[in-house]
C-alpha cells in the first residue's frame, strides 16, 4: 500500500471524529481499509511462512497451521 493511501486512511479517520464523513467517504474508507488489511495479511503469512523453529536434535521445521479443535 502507498504512502498516499495510507495518509488517506487516516485523513478519513480524523474527519469522521470531528465532522462525520459523506456516504462516499465512507465507501472509500471501507475499500481503503478492507484493501490494507488484505495487503498486511498477505504480508505476515508470507513472514510466518518463512520462519523456522530449531527442534530439540538441532533441526529446524517450519511452522504449521493450529488445528482447529
């Protein structure tokens, strides 16, 4: 995500608190936002992915989902 956009976010945000934003505004907020969640998800998936975990016989194993009980 860009400088701008993020900027753009938060300019959103400190409108909303003092003076409320229009239908439009609120449109952009919530494509702005779903858009940098997408991105930073991505982002710590890609990180978690390359991490690895030294095991007690001096291995390393990437890390594995939790499953879901």
């Amino acid at each position: 995500m860009e400088k701008e956009q993020i900027e753009r976010i938060n300019e959103l945000a400190r409108k909303k608190k003092t003076v409320g934003l229009s239908e439009a505004e609120l449109e952009e907020q919530a494509a702005l936002r779903a858009q940098y969640l997408r991105e930073f998800r991505a982002n710590m998936e890609a990180t978690l992915q390359a991490v690895r975990v030294e095991q007690a016989d001096g291995t390393y194993k990437p890390l594995e989902k939790k499953k879901p009980n």
